[in-house]
C-alpha cells in the first residue's frame, strides 16, 4: 500500500475535520442564528492544526483516523470558542479575525458570547455520546478529563489571565514560558495525547508524546512572535485579532529577532529528538514539526 503523502494526509484531515464540524452543527436543533455563529466560526478558515496532530498521532500508531474525528471536532469546537470570546470588546476587542469580521461584528456581543459558550459545552457533548466500536467508556471519561484540565482553570483560561495581568509588563523568561504552555500549549498537547490515548498507547509512549507536544507547542508560539514582526504587511493585516503585540513581552523582545529563530530552531530539533525514541512511525509528526517551523501564518 502506498503512504499518503504528507499534503495529501494533511488535506484529508481538513476536509474530513470541516465536514464532520458542519455535520455536527447542522443536526443540532438550536435557533438558527446562534447555529450560523457557530458555523460561521468553525468555517472561518482555521488552519486545522489541532486536528491534524490528533490523526498523525493516530496514523503513529496505525490507527485510522476516523475514530478520532469527534474529538478533533471536540477540539476545534473549543479553539473556535476561545477566539470568538478572545475578540469581544471586553477583552480584545478585535474587528477581525482571519481576516474576516469578527463573529460579535456579524451577530452582535450577546450572541458571539452564547457562541463561544455553545461550542464550549458541545465539545464535551460530543465526546461524551461519541459512538466507535474501538473506543471504550473509560478511554471517553480519559479523554473528557484532559480536555477539561487543558481548557479550563489549570490551563488556557489559567494562561489567558496571565496574559492579561503581564499587560505593559516587561516579563521574565519564566513568566512568558508560563503564559504560553497554558495559553496556547495545553490545546496543542491535548490532540497528541489524545490521539495516544484512543490509539491505546503505553503510558510511557503517552509521557513521550507529552514531552514532544510541549516543545512543538513552544515552537508554535516562538514561530507566532517571529511572524507577528516578520509577516508582509498584508499577513499582518489577517493576523490583526490573533493577539496584541504592542505592550507585551514576546520572545523577539526578551531575544531579538535572531535569538528567536535559533530558539525555534533548537525547540524543533529537541521536538524531533523526543520522538526518535518512540518504536513507531511517527512520519506526519515529524512533518508537522518542519510545518510549524516554516508556517507563514
Ligand atoms: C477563553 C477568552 C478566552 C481566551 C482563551 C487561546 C486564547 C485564550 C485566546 C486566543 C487568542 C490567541 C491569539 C491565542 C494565542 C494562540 C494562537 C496563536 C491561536 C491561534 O491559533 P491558530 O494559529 O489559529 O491555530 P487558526 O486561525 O489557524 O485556527
């Protein structure tokens, strides 16, 4: 049989992911204007990336990709909901985002919010019913868990507070390394071991895994800094609403430009050296690596 390429995987996984988040919109029985909020969002050209961590990890391990659909679909729900509420007025009261209005400038504050907060609690929804004979009640209530930890208290919403509390504060190597492994990290984690999780793999694979997803997620956001000074004007411009840049510390302020890139550098490398040790064929992991490395937006 022939391997996928890595785009052909890579464009598979989208499109699977895109139809199955507007099935899951469609069957709701919701009022139709908070179900066109939701789907206006999740369709808004997200690059998928959570996602395809998930069905790489699952292809690691030789699992089809398709018993991790509804919670890649449970994720992207979650990231969705997080920059419709990131974008409001009483936070960053953003007018674009992926170079589109944002979700409050076509449906208002009050229903962007009740937005936010429907996708938020259907991704658990949809873990919780999800229906594959492979996967057990024990591995739902598992993965159910960690998507909570990630999202919640202790994770993205803990690194959103910290965002905004080092607001006009010059931060230390430490304090920024915080923000971002809770802010951005633990959405990038959560796909990796998830898609280990469902896969069945060893707890020792899982603590690797981890480890890998650490780093990439670390990579991801020193990438995000490098582009937010780099970008065409035209990339910053579709940019604008994925995070404000002036008054916070980032690692092209703590390193410059240059310490940054050496930084991402050596961050990627380590990522690749965490998964040399796995006695599978992480391929597609490999290449998300050398994608985030080399990502433009
Ligand atoms: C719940 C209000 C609230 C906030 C949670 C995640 C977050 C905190 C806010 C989102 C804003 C933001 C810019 C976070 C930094 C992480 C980041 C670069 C997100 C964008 O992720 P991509 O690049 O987005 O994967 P796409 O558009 O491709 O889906």
């Amino acid at each position: 049989m022939t391997i996928p390429s890595f785009s052909t995987f890579a464009k598979k996984s989208k499109q699977l992911i895109e139809q199955q988040l507007h099935t899951y919109v469609g069957v709701l029985e919701s009022p139709t204007v908070l179900k066109e909020s939701m789907e206006y969002s999740l369709q808004a050209g997200g690059k998928r990336i959570r996602p395809l961590l998930l069905f790489a990890t699952l292809d690691a391990f030789s699992k089809d990709i398709e018993r991790g659909l509804p919670v890649a679909c449970a994720l992207e729900m979650i990231h969705t909901y997080s920059l419709i509420h990131d974008d409001l007025p009483c936070m960053d009261d953003d007018d674009l985002r992926r170079g589109k209005p944002t979700n409050h400038k076509v449906f208002g504050e009050d229903i962007a919010t009740l937005a936010g907060d429907a996708l938020l609690t259907y991704a658990f929804q949809v873990i919780a019913t999800m229906n594959h004979k492979e996967v057990t009640s024990e591995q739902k209530v598992a993965l159910l868990a960690e998507l909570a930890t990630s999202a919640g208290a202790e994770g993205m919403i803990a690194g959103q507070v910290a965002d905004m509390q080092a607001e006009g504060k010059e931060l230390k190597k430490e304090e920024l390394e915080y923000i971002h492994r809770n802010k951005t990290g633990k959405l990038l984690v959560f796909p990796v071991v998830a898609g280990a999780i469902l896969a069945g793999a060893t707890q020792k694979e899982i603590a690797t895994l981890k480890e890998f997803s650490e780093l990439l997620g670390l990579a991801f956001q020193i990438k995000d800094d490098i582009l937010d000074v780099e970008g065409t004007e035209e990339q910053i411009g579709k940019r604008v609403g994925s995070d404000e840049t002036n008054e916070k510390s980032t690692y092209v302020s703590l390193h410059s430009l240059a310490g940054a890139k050496e930084i991402l550098a050596t961050t990627l490398v380590k990522a690749k050296e965490s998964l040399n040790s796995l006695q599978v064929d992480a391929r597609y992991l490999y290449d998300i690596c050398e994608l985030v490395g080399n990502r433009e937006n």
